[in-house]
C-alpha cells in the first residue's frame, strides 16, 4: 500500500501526516508535490528548494520508501530527481497532473475541466522517463497520466518506468481495466519474443546512437 499525501506550502503538516501514514501500515509513501507559482518576486530555484526541503524532512521522519510525484512543468527536471535522490527520495512519479480550468464562453467565467486524462498526454512524460532512467538509474521512476491501455504501458515500460499509474481507465472501464493491462503487456512480450518485463524494459532508454534520439 502506497499512501498519497498532498498539503500546501512546506509546513509541519508533510511530516504529520507521513508519521501518521508509516504508522498505519502504509509501505512506502508518495510526496505529490505541486506549487501554483503566482509570486513574481519567486524564483524558480526556491520553489525547487522548498521541494528538496519537504522531501528531506520527510525522509528524515520514517522508515519507508518515499516517492515524488513532480509537475510537468520543471526547468531542469533530472536536477531535481537528483537533488531529491541526494536527500532520500528513492523513487519519482512523472508527473502529477493537477485539475486545469477552462473557460465558459458564455458566463465570461472559468469553468471545471474534465478531471479525465487523455492517452495523448502520456508523451508529456515519455522522454523525462527515459531521461530519468538513463541518468539517474538508481532511482525508480513511475508514469502517471494517459495510460489506459496495455499500448501504454509497454510505452512507458519502454523508457525504463518500474510502474504505471492508472486512473481515468478504471473510473471508465472498473477495475477489469488492471487486468486488461496486464494481458495486453503479456500478449505484446510474446509476440516480440520477451519472457519477461525486465527483457525489454528500459530498451529505448539505452544511450543513444545520435544526439537526435531524445
């Protein structure tokens, strides 16, 4: 069991609840980091600062795995994975995909977009996966966001992820949509000739043959 905690700001409150959390059974814990940056006079660095901070801290208050699940938009991502691996995170989750609004023509309003993710959306995380395993290997990565199908997950599988989160496709299709997922991967390891996941997993995040790969 992984238990997921979401506060704001870097306050006592991370570390309440990871105490609280370990405590209850959980196995590991995931840090969902996202700060809504509205400051002009905040730098970029100190929002990744105040990441590194909460992680340490939290790090330092249990015994269990702790996973970051990072915003997509970072300036320089893999500094960051490797800033938090420095302080004791052993895992990341790319990436954390808040609620976006949208706007109503005809109030002149913002409105709630749809929760639902897209399969399109899993490129966003792609190349940061493979990146990630390439560069800092030592860290497990996960892929969130627009996988809804055994296609996917063989994608991210492919860029070195050691799990895929899914969602939008158990609220569409129930829990069946895990076991589909896991037949699809199945089907697609036969047909290419692979026994296992760890055959295959990571092979296009292997170095390069040109600088143009990634």
């Amino acid at each position: 069991i992984i238990a997921s905690i979401n506060c704001i700001g870097a306050g006592a409150r991370w570390i309440d609840y990871a105490k609280e959390l370990a405590t209850a059974g959980a196995d590991a814990l995931e840090i969902n980091l996202f700060t809504l940056a509205t400051d002009r006079h905040v730098r970029s660095e100190q929002i990744e600062e105040e990441y590194q901070y909460v992680v340490r801290r939290i790090c330092a208050a249990v015994k269990i795995p702790v996973s970051v699940k990072l915003p997509l938009r970072l300036t320089a991502p893999i500094n960051v994975v490797d800033r938090l691996w420095g302080v004791g995170a052993r895992g990341v989750v790319l990436h954390n995909r808040p609620f976006e609004p949208d706007v109503d023509t005809d109030s002149l309003n913002f409105k709630a977009s749809s929760p639902f993710s897209e399969v399109v959306e899993l490129r966003n995380s792609l190349r940061w996966v493979a990146l990630c395993t390439r560069v800092v290997p030592q860290v497990d990565v996960a892929v969130s966001t627009g996988v809804h199908s055994g296609v996917e997950a063989v994608k991210a599988l492919l860029c070195g992820a050691r799990a895929v989160q899914v969602c939008t496709a158990i609220q569409k299709g129930g829990y069946e949509a895990i076991n589909e997922i896991n037949q699809a991967i199945n089907a697609w390891g036969r047909e290419h000739g692979f026994r296992t996941i760890e055959e295959f997993r990571g092979r296009v995040a292997e170095p390069p043959n040109s600088e143009d790969d990634l």
